[in-house]
C-alpha cells in the first residue's frame, strides 16, 4: 500500500490545462459550423418556399402565405411553421396577391449571421448583420 501513488496536483493542473486550451481553440470553430449550416438550411428552404409559392400560383393563380402554403403538401411541419434552424422565415404578399417577398432572418447572433430575400423574380439575395432587400446581391452559385 506504500508503493501507491497517485497524480500530483501540478500533474492534474497541467491536464485541466492542456484541455482548457484545447477546448478554447475548438469552441469558435464549433459555433461557426454550426452557422454555416443553419445559412446553408435557411437557403435550403428558400428554394423550397420558392417551389411552394410557384405550385400555389399554377392551382390558385396567386401567391400564398405562409400558413396557406403549410397545407398544401409542399412544406415540412417545422417549415410551415415559419421557424427553421434558427431562422424566422415571413411571406408577405402584395394587395393583388400576384407579388411576394419572402424573408429569413437570423434569431441568433443576429449582428454576425446572413440574412436572406426573394421575391418572385426566385433570386435569393443575402446581407450580413442587417436585413436583406430587392437591392442586395444574389447569392453566389
């Protein structure tokens, strides 16, 4: 029983330390991945509203909302519901109901994430850190 020994207290800090280092280096890499997928979705579904408000205009001959195009078929439950990988997606419609826009905005790290708009043109545009418009640039294919 002598003969045992266990870890000193300078061998414990080094390890808590080399892991606090570790951990440090690999955090804000995680949290950027994490936002370049949630972009990559929000774009995702861009396109799928656009397939959307595209098949509601051949059945109905105008351009439907959000909780109009839910049940039709051609959104998912969480899509339809306006609220995807942290963004908040809103359709608005024009009086004549023949024009749309349609926008993703990040509820997260607002001030850091991209923004997203379309409109009937099917053009998606980006901004980074403040909402997206007709003027932005489209995104890069």
């Amino acid at each position: 029983m002598k003969n045992e020994r266990g870890f000193s207290m300078l061998e414990l800090l080094v390890v808590v330390a080399v892991v606090t280092l570790i951990a440090a280096m690999a955090i804000p890499n995680l949290k950027k991945a994490r936002q370049s997928a949630n972009s990559a979705s929000a774009v995702q579904s861009m396109r799928t509203l656009t397939t959307a408000e595209n098949m509601y205009r051949q059945k109905y001959q105008t351009y439907g909302t959000l909780s109009q195009l839910a049940p039709e078929g051609t959104l998912d439950t969480t899509l339809g519901t306006g609220n995807k990988s942290s963004y908040l997606f809103t359709i608005t419609l024009d009086a004549d109901l023949l024009h749309y826009t349609c926008t993703a905005e990040p509820i997260e790290d607002i001030d850091s994430m991209t923004y997203y708009f379309m409109d009937e043109s099917t053009v998606i545009r980006y901004n980074y850190g403040t909402a997206a418009d007709a003027s932005s640039p489209p995104i890069p294919r």
